[in-house]
C-alpha cells in the first residue's frame, strides 16, 4: 500500500534587505494573489524586484506578513529569522542608489510654488522629504515643485530619505514647467454590456495636485551649409535614390526636421546618410525602441563599414566616449541624461510617435537630450497618432516655432477642425517631408480584401463572454478579440496550405496564444515558419527576419501586430493576413507595409478575415470614421504642401482604444 505524502508549502520570505530605514522582501509568488502588501503600506521596487516596507520591529513586520498572507498555502516559519538577520546587516545605500533622484532648474512657467523641480522613483521617506519643503506634486511630470535651492533639498533627502549626495543629480539646463493641456472627448462606434468600473483611483491622500509636466526648449536654424559632394557620391553609388537625396537634403539644410516618408521608402537610409553629414566628425545617437538596435547597426554599417558603434546599455560610458556612433533604446536615455561629458553632435529619434505622451519618462529623457544637442531630428512613417497636439512634441523637440508655443496654445489654433489642421499642415511644409510609394517606379501593387467567414465551430464561446456582466469593458473586449481569433485559425491554415510554390505570408496576431496554436499547427503540416513576439531578444527578431528573407523552404512569418509591424522589412512575403484588424488604418498599413515596401517585386494581397455579427464589425466602423479623419486631414496637408511633401496624418482612437491596445499588448 502507497503511503501518502506530504507536500509542504513554499517558504514565503525569500530574502530580506535593509538598509536602516527600509526593508526589502523577496516572496515567493502565490498564485491568484494580488498585491496583498499594498493595503498594509508597502510598495513596488522595480530595480530591486522586491515589495519595501518602513523598517520597524521584526515583531510587527512579520505580523504583517501573517495578517497579509492568512490563510494562503504558505509557510512562514523561520521570517523572523530573515527579517531580524536583515536589519542587522544594514545595507545602507542599497535601495536609495536606484532612486534616479533629478533636480531641475525651472525656466518657465507658474514659478510662484517655486523655481525647481524633484523628480524620482516612488519612495514615502522621498515624499516627506518634499512635504518637509512644502512641495507641490505634479502628476503629469511625476515631479515635486519647491521653493528651496537644491542644497536644502539635498540635505532634506539626507536626513530624511538616508539618500547620499553622490546620488543625486542635479541638472544644469533649465527645463519648462508647462500645464498639460487635456484632450477633447470621442466616441467610439465599438460597446459591449459590461460591469461598472471600479469606485476610486488614484486620488492618493487627497492632496492638490497640480498638471505641469516638464520639457525643454530647443533652438532651431534654417539654411545650414552641407558637404554636397559626400551627397554625389552616395548617388553615384547607388547608395542612395533621388528621392532620398533630397530627404537627405531636406534634414541637413535644417538643424531640426523631421523624417516622415511613407512606410517603405527608405528613412533610415535617409537619416543615416544626413546625420553623418550633419555631424561631421561627431558623434550621432540614435534613440529607437529596443527591438530596432540591430536594424539600426546594420543600415549604419551599410553605408559606413569602419563605423565605430556602440550600445547604451551594453558598452561602458568609456567605451561610448571611443564610439562616432551610438544606439540606445528609449528605456536606456535616463542613464544618458546624467552622462553630460558625452556629447553628441546629432540626435535622431526612430519610431518618434512613441513620445506622443507628454507625462512619460522615454519623453521627458528626450527633452532633456534634446537641449544640449545642436541637431535633433525625428523619423517616423506616422508622425501624428492620436489628436493633432501630439505633433506638438515633435515640433518641441527639434526647435520648430511652433514648439514654442503653450500647448494649450497649440490645440486652440491647429486642433479639432479641417480649417485648423490646414493652417498646421502650411505652418509645417518646411519641417517635415512626406513622399508616398508614388516615388517607387518599380513597386508593384497593393490589395486588401476583406473575407467575411462563419465558423464552423459556432459563436457559443463568444456569445457567453458577450453576456458575462461581472467583466469591465476594456478586459471583456480583450477577451472577446482574443476568442475571434482562436476562431480564424481555420481559415489562416486553410490560407497557408492554399498558397502557390512561389509564396510567402506574414500572418499578424494580436495574442500569444494564437502565435503558438499557429506554430503547432504548421509544424503538424510540416510547414516550416518563424515567429517574432516582443519577448524576443533582438538576436532572435533579426535571425526570423533573415531566415524569411532568405530561406525559400520557410514560407510563414507569424508576429504579433505590436513586434513585428514596425521597422522590419519582410518584401519576400506577398501574401498578409490579419488574425485580428488593428485599431487603426494607420496602424494597419504600417504593418502590411512590412512587405509592400522598397525591394518588393511582387504584388501584395492583403486578406482580413471578418467575422460577422461581433465587434469584429465594430472595429471596421471605427477603422471607417478615423479613415475619414485621414482623408480630411490628407486634403487639407496636400493643399499647403509642396508635391515633394506630401503628408499623411494619423489618427488613433480615444483614450479608451490606447488603454484596449495596452491590455493586448499584454494579453
């Protein structure tokens, strides 16, 4: 007879550190619990992987972890043990270090609370240092407003924090305390029943708080001279194309421009090309998202085999200071605000819509970048996402007149109407350049057709999430999404096995799951295929890539929409499908553009699998409103610009999409 065993549960504590005032603990995972710590007045350590309490008696803090824990398949014997163990071996600079504490002087704006601005990673003794100095907090910004001088502050955060000097930077270029000017409300054609949001928020202690968020102010010159027979040369070569000759041009006559061609023509190119140029013998930074570094290196070394290149990140400062290049994600700009011996002659900022946000740290970094660097230019095939005062960004960060403005300023004269947007798209014809696949002589053409399909499985799994009350919106219509598309997988195969020797498809999810379903379901086939998702190194996304491009036996790219449809070039596919329609029409074309673009030989079909009587169709409508948007908006630019410079501004859903892609892009 088997004897039964027992099983004994997982210690909770795991680790515990201190560093006199607070202490950091390590505990295991339990499934289906969330945040127990947070009502007990603990909170997050991102850098440290650990929840922090204020250090207090061992009695009490494991009390705590009883009374948070209880009832939980843990074990909590021998706590006592780590947490007594932890506070006698004091760390003191362990959790302070990684505060990123910045004071910045304040150039403008409501300068009555006070002169300087405090920003830093959530910390409570952090906080009542500021409250010690009457602070005021600006949520936008993330930042606390004082009228003290930075060495009262300093000394503030010594005696009450435990924060060291060295520790805290202390900025030299004024920034712009300015208020966020809040965005008019939309409708939206897509709406599910759905349970009411929860009550409260966010408020913190009840305190006043105020709307500022922090930027700079950037010069700007026009006329600039240039070296032309360098920009001969890379004609002559066949390195460059006549329309990105004058691309080229149109950055360097300026010392802030941006980069806005259709998705396909070449910008990097473009943008490596006029930032040597700009730069001379200096040194150029590239900002871009994580997943785009390699891309980046290789076009660089492309046109410019001996360049030095170095990785924020992953090469020493030193090592950088040796480098004539140097690429870092957006994540990694905060360590290069406080490297102000390194500098740079050129900044240029791929995928530059992702500084849309105002309040966003990748943002605020770029700002601050942007002021001590002579040139800055902006890349991206959509230059404008959501409303039109995101352009105001833009338009900030590479000195333009109009950056200059309030923002509030802005979105009352070039926001909300044709009429306005027409005076923006005159006010900026010599800003950005904008050229459409019309240049490409030799590109074949595109077609999207939508295939309207009735699963033979049925809708009973839909229509039940459809009818669950106790789900909010935005996660029910996550659910609902994710459901269609393990629906389509039928038909994605179906497409797979139909398609001619010759072929090739990229098939865009939204979902992980439906990523791995097609993988296991290809490989049944003995389909071979690659598939590039936002956990992937960089490594990894340029391996599929290359394996795509290359190897005729692999005949699918699976990605999902938020990985793969952006900055890569995937031409040896002729055939797209959708698993699920992005938010957008922009959104849609930049990632079927992976394969309708500059080396593209073939005609490309599109295919869009709908299904009928779900929000599927809610999702056409709302695609339908905003391409109407988009065709006013195309009118208005075409009428103020110059043929060279054709523009086409994006538009993205209200607030409440963005939150929806959020979700997805977790999911």
């Amino acid at each position: 007879m088997l004897k039964p065993v027992n099983i004994s549960p997982p210690e909770l504590l795991i680790k515990a550190c201190s560093d006199g005032k607070r202490i950091g603990l390590q505990l295991a995972n339990v499934p289906g619990l969330n945040r127990p710590l947070a009502q007990y007045g603990a909170w997050w350590s991102g850098n440290r992987r650990m929840w922090l309490m204020e250090a207090s008696n061992v009695e009490r803090m494991a009390q705590t972890l009883e009374d948070a824990y209880l009832g939980q398949y843990v074990d909590l014997q021998g706590s006592d043990v780590t947490l007594k163990a932890a506070l006698t071996a004091v760390e003191p600079d362990y959790f302070t270090q990684l505060l990123d504490i910045q004071i910045f002087p304040l150039a403008r704006g409501d300068l009555q609370r006070g002169r300087w601005a405090v920003s830093f990673q959530y910390d409570p003794f952090c906080v009542s240092a500021m409250r010690s100095l009457g602070g005021y907090f600006h949520k936008h910004a993330s930042a606390w407003q004082v009228r003290a001088e930075p060495e009262l502050v300093i000394a503030r955060l010594a005696s009450i924090a435990g924060v060291q000097p060295e520790y805290v930077f202390v900025h030299e270029q004024p920034v712009v305390l300015e208020d966020l000017a809040s965005p008019g409300s939309q409708g939206s054609p897509i709406s599910v029943p759905a349970a009411p949001p929860p009550l409260g928020g966010g408020g913190g202690p009840g305190e006043e708080e105020g709307s500022g968020f922090l930027s700079t102010e950037h010069g700007h010159a026009d006329d600039l001279p240039f070296d032309s027979s360098a920009l001969s040369a890379f004609l002559e070569d066949g390195t460059l194309r006549d329309y990105q000759a004058q691309g080229v041009v149109h950055m360097i006559r300026q010392s802030g421009a941006c980069m806005g061609d259709d998705m396909g023509l070449g910008k990097s190119r473009q943008t490596v090309v006029a930032a040597r140029i700009a730069a001379g013998r200096g040194r150029v930074l590239i900002v871009c998202p994580a997943s785009l570094r390699l891309n980046w290196e290789r076009e660089i070394r492309m046109v410019y085999p001996d360049a030095v290149i170095g990785m924020v990140g992953e090469d020493r400062i030193a090592t950088l200071q040796g480098c004539d290049w140097v690429i870092g994600n957006y994540e990694r700009m905060g360590g290069l605000v406080r490297e102000t011996a390194l500098v740079f002659a050129v900044m240029a900022v791929d995928e530059a819509h992702y500084l849309k946000e105002y309040q966003s740290g990748r943002t605020r970094n770029v700002f601050l970048l942007a002021a001590r660097i002579d040139r800055c230019y902006v890349v991206t095939g959509t230059p404008l996402l959501n409303r039109e005062i995101e352009m105001h960004t833009l338009l900030r960060i590479t000195g333009h007149q109009l950056g200059r403005m309030t923002l509030a300023d802005f979105r009352k004269a070039y926001a909300g109407s044709p009429e306005k947007r027409a005076l923006l798209a005159e006010a900026i014809k010599g800003w950005m350049i904008r050229r459409s696949k019309s240049v490409l002589s030799d590109l074949g053409r595109k077609e999207r057709q939508l295939r309207y399909i009735s699963p033979a499985e049925g809708l009973g799994s839909y229509q039940e999430i459809y009818g669950d009350m106790t789900l909010q919106a935005m996660p029910k219509i996550v659910r609902l999404r994710k459901t269609l598309e393990s629906l389509k997988l039928p038909f994605l195969i179906d497409t797979v096995q139909a398609m001619g020797a010759d072929d090739k498809i990229i098939i865009f999810c939204e979902y992980m799951s439906t990523v791995d379903a097609l993988k296991q379901a290809l490989a049944a086939l003995q389909i071979a295929c690659v598939s590039l998702v936002g956990s992937d190194t960089a490594k990894k996304r340029q391996s599929a890539v290359d394996a795509f491009q290359a190897d005729p036996s692999i005949k699918v790219f699976i990605g999902t929409t938020m990985a793969a449809g952006v900055g890569i070039t995937l031409t040896a596919a002729n055939l797209v499908a959708f698993a699920s329609m992005p938010w957008t029409p922009a959104l849609m074309r930049q990632a079927e553009d992976r394969a309708y673009r500059l080396g593209q030989k073939r005609d490309v079909l599109v295919l869009v699998p709908v299904i009928p009587c779900t929000i599927d169709e809610g999702v056409l409508k709302l695609q339908d409103s905003k391409r109407t948007t988009e065709v006013e908006v195309i009118e208005a630019a075409r009428s103020a610009l110059p043929d060279s410079q054709r523009q086409i501004i994006k538009a993205l859903p209200q607030e409440a999409i963005e939150e929806l892609e959020a979700l997805e892009e977790y999911a």
